[in-house]
C-alpha cells in the first residue's frame, strides 16, 4: 500500500517535470522549493504576495524590490517570457518552481497562478515588528539560494 503511493508520487513528479518550458532556468530544486512555498505562503499571510502576470509587471514597473517565483509549467509560454526580462532589468532575483497549481495552493488561492512576486514589506499598512522580522529572514535565506542557484546557470 505504501508503495502504491509512492510510485503516484514519482509519475505526477514525472509528469511535472514532462511540462516544463524549455525556458524554465534556474529552476528550484525539491528542498530550494519547499523553502519558497513557505516563504510564499507566510508573504501571502501577511498580505506581502502579488500575484499574477499583471499585478506582478505592474509592481516591478513601479520599483518595488522582491522576489519573483514563475511556475514552469505555463502553457502558453508567451504569458510570462517577458517577466525574467523586466526581474534582470530591476536587478530582482526570480526563480522557476516546477507547478502553478503547488505556486497556487501556496499562495492561498484556488485558481492556478503563473508568477508570484514576494514583497519584503507590505504596500499598504505595517506589519509588527516580530512578524517583520520572520518574513525578513526567510526571505533573505531563500533571496540568497536563489541568487547561487542563478549565478551556477550563468
């Protein structure tokens, strides 16, 4: 029995892995990804998440500073082939995660989502010191393995 799931597991890994974009570099390995999941998940609790292609774009455009995570697995590519353009451009760091619908659940929304663009502090109002804190440094821990994994692809 515990085998059965275990190989479910290892096909939709499979399958993940079969969809992504060619374009899908650097992309975050299981533990880079699992850290960037909670890091969203916390951003998206303290209201510091912009999701989507459009509010994402916009928000870089407006020199907000973060860090961009875009799903891999975008059908059609088109979609977000301009955000890491516009992410190297504001010299903001972004990383491919393998799922839009795990970038979803993450983010705590139902609907599958493209990019999500993690904010050190929230646009509107503050957060307490204590929570800032904790945002901060997960967020500087996963900033930095993102910007090692990137300097490795290059």
């Amino acid at each position: 029995m515990g085998s059965d799931s275990e190989t479910e597991k290892s096909q939709k890994e499979r399958k993940k892995m079969a969809a992504l974009a060619p374009i899908a570099k650097p992309l975050a390995g299981k533990k880079l990804c699992k850290r960037t999941f909670k890091l969203v998940r916390r951003a998206s609790e303290s209201k510091c998440l912009k999701r989507g292609v459009k509010e994402v774009v916009k928000s870089i455009r407006r020199g907000n500073k973060g860090l961009c995570i875009i799903a891999g697995n975008i059908s059609p590519i088109d979609v977000i082939t301009h955000v890491p353009i516009l992410c190297e451009e504001a010299d903001i760091p972004y990383v491919y995660v393998p799922s839009k619908e795990d970038l979803a659940t993450a983010g705590a929304t139902k609907r599958p989502t493209c990019c999500v663009l993690v904010l050190t502090r929230p646009t509107k109002g503050e957060l307490g010191k204590e929570e800032q804190e904790k945002l901060k440094a997960e967020y500087d821990q996963v900033a930095s393995e993102v910007s090692e994994l990137a300097s490795s692809v290059i």
